[in-house]
C-alpha cells in the first residue's frame, strides 16, 4: 500500500510518488563509483584519472569495460583488483614500480593495456601477461626497462602493437617475439641496443612496421630480418651502422619506406651490398651520406658509380646461392598466408581505428606521407588528455535504470492509484 501521507494526492501525484519510493528502494539506481571518479553507462566506463591517487581505488565495478587510472601517483599492481569484464586498461604516467604475479591472468577480455611511462616500472617478471590471450594493444613506453625476459610475450597470439621505445634496453635476445604472428607494429626506438641477431625477429610474419631508430646499432646480422616478408617501413636512422654486410635487406620484399641517415656509412668496399640493393629496388628512402673515405664524405652512398667498386674482391656467390635456396625452402612450407586476429581498435570500441598512444609514442618528424596510424582519420581517444570520456558517453548519475525485479512490482501497485 502507498504510504498514507500519498492517498490524498492526485493521482498523477501519487504516480510520482511511487516511483520515488521505487527508486529509493534501489540503491543509487546503478552500481556505486568509487569516490573521485566518474562513472558512465555505455560502455561501462570508471574514469579516476588525475586525482592523485597512491593506490588504485577500492571499489571498482565489477561489470566496467574500460578503467582509466592515468595521471596518478599509484605505485604497486596487485592481483584481484581489475574485474574479468575489463578491455581497456589505462595506468600510464604513474609511479608504478611492481606488478604482483597474477595482477592480469584474470582478464580474459583485455585488448589494450597501457602502462607507459611509468618510469618506476624497471623490471617484468616473465609471467606477467600470460593468458591475455585477446590483448592486441600493448603500451610499455618509458619505463626505464634495460632487457626483457625470455617468454615475457609468449601466448600473447592476438598482439598487434607494441610500444617499448624510450626505454633502456640494452638487447633483445633470440626468439624474444617469436608467440607475435599477428604482431603489425613494433616500436623500439629510444633504445639502447647495440646489435640485431639471427633469430631476434623470428615468429613475425605480420609485421608491418619496425621503428629502430636512435639507438646504439653498429652490428645487424645479414639474416635478422629474414621472414618479414610484409614489412613496409623500417627506421634505422640515428644509429652507429658503418655497414649492413650480407646485404639483409634483400629479406624485404614489400619494404616501400626506409630512413638510414644519420649513421656513420663507410663507403668503401663494405657499402657495395646496400648499394646494389638499391640499384635493384624501388624503395623510398632518406639520403644516405657517407662518413668515410674522407675523399666521399657527404656523397650519398646511392649515388656511387660501379667504379668506385673496382679493386673489391668479388662477394661469395655459393654463399649467396646457400641463402637463396634457404629461403625459396622456407617459402615454400604453405606459411604464406597468415590468419589476422581482431579487429584494428577494438580495444577503444572504433572499428577500423588503430589503438590510441600518447602524441609522444613515436617520432613523427620525416614520416611517410600517410603518417604511421594510417590514412583515415580518427577522433583523439576518450580521456587521453586528461579532458575525460568523450561526450556521448552518459554518466550513471544522468541515467538511473530500474532493477527488473521491480518491473513486477510496479504493475501490482499501479491499478491501486
């Protein structure tokens, strides 16, 4: 029965005090938000970005799909904190400097985790992405990182971007990406590494992108980037590289975009592999000016004549025939054709949009034409700038939803106003 105090009210004032009494009896009318956050409806989202926070606040909603936690000082992950609901994960510029065994194996749904610039954040333990197993965006940008354990991406086989520039790693071992084969975009600038091995890109056969400029390389194997048959852009810029011997390029048959300036070129009788590679292709590249002999400094290393060659003894061409056989041998054993996993940016919820990353993610001074994110435009990604989520999305508080249990209810009570 209505409360006495309503019998005596018009009946439209009698509905409204009913539904009143309804919404009183649910507890906020939706799922409480932690304080100093904001919470929306669709998509589940809790914003508790830039508030300061030491830790990540209790009480998360265990349903939300996207937790946005950046610009704040929390220093420790532990596990149980995020609900296996979550898909996009934001922790970046905070102090985070441990992550707990387990704090992300119960996140079934993840596609992106940023946890960039967190400079803190030093060390990885080797388990710590296993079992996201749906993550195709991976943000690990200026954490101060000197190496990577073995495994540390083993499992990961939906991963399509991975950001590890502006950190200080000082090598990347063998077979390090191997579990990646649908790995797209690879952004390792900022670095400290020296040389590339054999085996340091095995298991990447949909690569398309290797930024690896402005670290320390002296030294590429002549076979390091063999099986990236789909990469189209490789930046090996601002590095110590006098010469690639072996001619590895030649491992690059859809490479249309290339920057190798700003290295230390010797163009004497170790530059004649990059250059007959250049004479046989059509790739867009920077200058490439050479550092050494005194007598062609500033020469670009494309335009030397066959006659600067003489007196250079001949390449080893049954070594050359040795490569050649190994790799029509490998291209023949039906791997040509690689299942793509996911859906570019759907970890943010836009389809055919590329995950987001912070304006300093990578160097975009001398990129190609159509930029490194592609030719289409996109909107900046919700609360990336600290602005919050974009308007479309609905606070709780603007939009309380009745439980379904109460629908039966209220059919009762009605015929009695």
């Amino acid at each position: 029965m209505l409360p006495p105090t309503a019998r005596d009210l018009p009946q439209g004032g009698r509905l409204a005090a009913l539904l009143l009494v309804v919404l009183a009896w649910v507890p906020g009318g939706a799922p409480a938000c932690p304080a100093l956050c904001t919470c929306y409806v669709s998509p589940p989202t809790v914003s508790c970005q830039a508030n300061n926070f030491s830790s990540v606040p209790a009480g998360l909603p265990p349903g939300a799909r996207r937790l946005f936690l950046q610009n704040n000082v929390i220093r420790a992950l532990r596990a149980g904190t995020f609900g296996p609901s979550t898909v996009t994960l934001w922790l970046y510029s905070n102090n985070i400097s441990s992550i707990q065994p387990g704090t992300f194996r119960h996140l079934p749904a993840l596609e992106e985790l940023d946890l960039g610039d967190n400079p803190h954040l030093r060390v990885l333990a080797p388990d710590t992405f296993h079992g996201l197993r749906r993550l195709q965006a991976l943000h690990l940008y200026r954490c101060q990182l000197a190496s990577l354990p073995s495994g540390i991406f083993r499992g990961l086989h939906s991963l399509q971007y991975l950001y590890l520039q502006e950190n200080g790693l000082l090598y990347l071992q063998d077979d390090l990406f191997a579990d990646l084969a649908n790995l797209s975009h690879l952004f390792l600038h900022g670095n400290r590494v020296r040389a590339l091995s054999e085996g340091v890109f095995r298991g990447l056969p949909s690569l398309d992108r290797l930024l690896l400029h402005a670290n320390r390389l002296a030294a590429v194997h002549r076979r390091a980037f063999r099986g990236l048959s789909r990469l189209t852009i490789l930046y090996l810029f601002n590095n110590s590289l006098a010469a690639l011997p072996g001619d590895p390029l030649a491992a690059l048959p859809a490479l249309q975009f290339l920057r190798l300036n700003a290295n230390p070129w010797a163009c004497d009788c170790r530059a004649r592999p990059l250059w007959a590679w250049f004479r046989r292709t059509r790739v867009s590249s920077s200058p490439v000016p050479c550092a050494s002999p005194p007598q062609r400094r500033g020469t670009d290393l494309r335009h030397l004549r066959p006659q600067d060659f003489d007196g250079c003894p001949e390449e080893d061409e049954d070594e050359e025939e040795e490569e050649e056989k190994e790799e029509k041998d490998e291209g023949g054993g039906g791997g040509g054709a690689v299942a793509v996993v996911g859906t570019p940016g759907r970890a943010l919820g836009r389809p055919g949009t590329l995950p987001a990353a912070p304006p300093s993610a990578f160097y975009r001074d001398g990129l190609p034409p159509h930029d490194l994110r592609g030719s289409q435009p996109r909107p900046p990604p919700p609360s990336r700038d600290s602005r919050g989520p974009p308007e479309d999305d609905v606070p709780l508080a603007a939009a309380p939803r009745l439980a379904p249990a109460l629908l039966p209810l209220l059919a009762l009570l009605l015929p009695t106003l």
